[in-house]
C-alpha cells in the first residue's frame, strides 16, 4: 500500500502508485485530491501498478468527474483505461491528457 507524491517548480503535483491500487489507496488519493487547489494539475502514474482493483478505479473515475483538479493519468493497461471508459472517463484523460 503507498503512494509517493512529488510536487514541481511550476507547481504541479505527481504521485506515483504502486504496486497495487486498491480501495485503500483509492481512498487516500480522493482525500489527497479533496485538498488541493481548485484548477491545479495533478499527474498520476500508474505504472508501478501491478495490481488494480475495480472498486478503486470507481471511486477514481468520481474524483476524475469531480473536476476539482486537471487530472492526467499514465501508464494504465487497457482494461483500466477500458473500465474507465465504461465509468464515462473520457479515453484522452486515461491515456495522459489533462481535461481542460
């Protein structure tokens, strides 16, 4: 279970996950989210990810829809990017793109 989250220069914020995402960890991330500044850009990398849970990807896919913060995601597999896209994520923000 963890997270490590890295802010920038300009002020942006990564937080890489791994090696699972689970509900746990979903939880910690929608309270890290819940806290930051409204409009900010937040990266998150899943590639150390081995493990995904779908429940976790649900409670993500409401904190993408929240639209608090400009949210990128990287290095999610198709079927979580899939999933997401079942959740209505739209696919650009699963491949890396901030929504506006």
């Amino acid at each position: 279970m963890g997270f490590q989250i890295q802010r920038s220069a300009s002020d942006r914020l990564l937080i890489e996950l791994g090696p699972a995402f689970g509900v746990e960890e979903a939880r910690r991330l929608h309270e890290l989210l819940a806290k930051v500044v409204p409009g900010a850009f937040v990266e998150i990398d899943f590639y150390g990810v081995l493990e995904c849970q779908a429940t976790a990807l649900g409670q993500l896919a409401r904190d993408l829809a929240s639209g608090r913060a400009r949210i990128a995601l990287r290095g999610l597999r198709w079927p979580e990017q899939r999933l997401l896209g079942y959740l209505g994520v739209p696919l650009d923000v699963a491949e890396g793109h901030a929504r506006a």
